[in-house]
C-alpha cells in the first residue's frame, strides 16, 4: 500500500514561490493524499475479508511519519518511511523507482495506490509501478473482490460507464474515491500505535544511488509555475424580470448566441 503525504491547498491561498517552479508551501498543512485514504481503508478491507497483512510505505519527509501513523491506526500491519534529502525534488518516475526498490525485496499479492495525488494530478506512480514490476495494473477501481489468486474489479469509464475485469496477481490496482467510507479514527486507536516502531530507509538502504532518485533521477523538469489569468467577472443582471429578460437578450445576441 503505497501512500502519498501532500500539502492540503483546500482552504489556503495559493501563491507561486520566488523560484517560481513550485507553490510556495511554507504555512501550508500536509495530509495523507484523500485517494490514498480510500486505498488504506480497501486495503485493510481485503485483510479482513480474506486475511492477509497490510503493508504501508511512503516516500515522505520527516513529518510525513504521522501520516504512517494515521495508516496504523486505520488497520495496517506496519508502515515503512522512506525518509532521505536525496528523494527531494523527485517526479513520479523517481517515486516509481523508489518504492519498486523497496517492494522488490518484499513478496506481495496485491499493490494499492491511490488513482491521483491531491497537489499535482499525475497519476503516473501506480502505472509506472506495475511496468517496472511486470506487474498487470488498472486504475479508478471503484470495486475489488479477491478470489482465487485473481481480483475481480469494477472500473470507471468516462460517461458513467463502467467497466469489470478479472486480474490475475500479483497486480497494482489505482483505487478511486468513493470505493469505501473510511473508518473513524479513535483516540484509542492513535494511542495503541504511537509507540509502535516504523522504520526509516534512506536512498541507500533500498540500494539506490542518490543520482537515481529526486531532482537528478527525474524525467520531467519544471520549468515554470504560474496562476492562470484572471478571467473577466460575471456580469449580474439586476431590474425587473422585463429588464433582466431585455438585457439577456443583448448579451445573447452580442455573443452570436441567438441572431
């Protein structure tokens, strides 16, 4: 289960930094990305239903360990912090590589990512994981039901359409939000594993060169980041509904909407 810690731009406003290459995230609060929330909660799901042990990790700076502790206390077994300078700056191909380098060494039946991460919409990692991994891969599953060394799944499609496949395992499965209401997290929860032990694995620990991971292991280079132009304010038709309707018309018949 691979989970992603990212800033929460919800209710913040967004400003570009003076590098002019990222957002300045400075006073910004950091959460588990909300489609890895509904991962975790499938994952441990499926441990549940079917027995099993979840296994968490993340590619997250130093406060990133609450997130893995969040995890714990939703169900997971252990977590695992990969935690180095190095991984800073690093796209979804560098992330890619470096949980493959940490999952290589581990046997696993079933990988789960969340579909996109909350700040940049990639969703590269969990598709970039299965290639590396020679592993099959869906995403958007809003639906997963494991028998038989297979995972029945339902996916969505554009439209309102879905789609249903069997995937034989070991596979990665993208998970959408919605699949699952995730579980209230209780204090007594958070307390049974705050002195639980999570690891914490460098750059080389995973056997990874710090060239390969971060800013110097990464295939997309940003060159700028800009807010969008403001766009021209809604114009608000006030007077009588003869007046509104009037005024309508005009602006139809302006824009070539009626003749």
């Amino acid at each position: 289960m691979c989970v992603k810690w990212r800033p929460d731009t919800s209710e913040a406003d967004v400003a570009v930094n003076k590098e002019g290459k990222d957002i300045n995230k400075a006073d910004l609060d950091y959460d588990i990305n909300d489609w890895d929330r509904f991962a975790v909660e499938e994952a441990v799901r499926i441990k549940e239903k079917i027995g099993g042990k979840v296994t968490v990790v993340s590619v997250a700076p130093e406060d990133g360990e609450s997130m893995l502790r969040e995890c714990l206390a939703r169900g997971a077994d252990e977590a695992f912090h990969l935690c180095d300078e190095a991984f800073e700056g690093s796209d979804g191909y560098a992330v890619a590589r470096t949980l493959v380098a940490f999952i290589k060494g581990r046997p696993c039946d079933l990988i789960l990512t969340g579909t996109l991460a909350d700040d940049d919409c990639g969703g590269q990692v969990g598709g970039m994981l299965a290639a590396m991994l020679g592993m099959p891969q869906s995403s958007l599953v809003h639906k997963v039901d494991i028998q038989d060394g297979r995972a029945n799944i339902v996916r969505e499609l554009e439209g309102g359409l879905s789609e249903a496949l069997e995937i034989d395992l070991p596979a990665v499965l993208s998970i959408a939000t919605g699949i699952n209401e995730p579980r209230f997290v209780s204090i007594r929860a958070v307390r049974k594993v705050a002195g639980l032990d999570i690891p914490v694995l460098t750059s080389g620990d995973v056997g990874l060169e710090q060239s390969q991971v971060g800013a110097a292991g990464s295939r997309i280079k940003i060159e700028k980041v800009f807010m969008p132009p403001e766009g021209e304010g809604a114009e608000i038709i006030t007077g009588s509904t003869e007046e509104a309707a009037g005024r309508l018309a005009q602006i139809l018949k302006e824009k070539g909407g009626i003749a």
